[in-house]
C-alpha cells in the first residue's frame, strides 16, 4: 500500500526541525551542511532570525498525492 502511494504521484519533500515543528527547506536560509558520525545530513540553516542546526528527512506531501 505505502509503496503504491509513493508510485502514484506522491511528492517526496525535505524537512528540518525548528523547536519541534518540521519546516519545508524551502522555507529557511542554508548557511552549511555536514554529516553527523553515522553519515546524517545535518543542516545549519536561518530561520525567523535565528540560526539552528538540524537532521533532514524527507517526508511524503499527503496533500499531493493524486486520486486514483
């Protein structure tokens, strides 16, 4: 089931954390990207005037998925 929702046209986007909220990247300014010591993108970003630092996932935009 999950892998028929990827295939049917699901948007697959990157998210970061901000206090516990996840933010499209789309939404924030990069300022670096590392890997943590098990090879995580950790991304260092600026959003709302603060600087943060956070792991990337990408998450599954339920809003996009088309009809079947």
């Amino acid at each position: 089931m999950i892998d028929e929702v990827y295939n049917k046209g699901s948007e697959r986007k990157p998210y970061v954390n901000v206090r516990g909220e996840w933010i499209g990247v789309d939404s924030v300014t990069f300022l670096d990207i590392e890997e943590d010591f098990e090879g995580r993108d950790v991304m260092t970003f600026e959003y709302q005037g603060q600087k943060y630092r956070s792991h990337i996932i990408n998450r599954v935009s339920w809003l996009s998925v088309k009809a079947w």
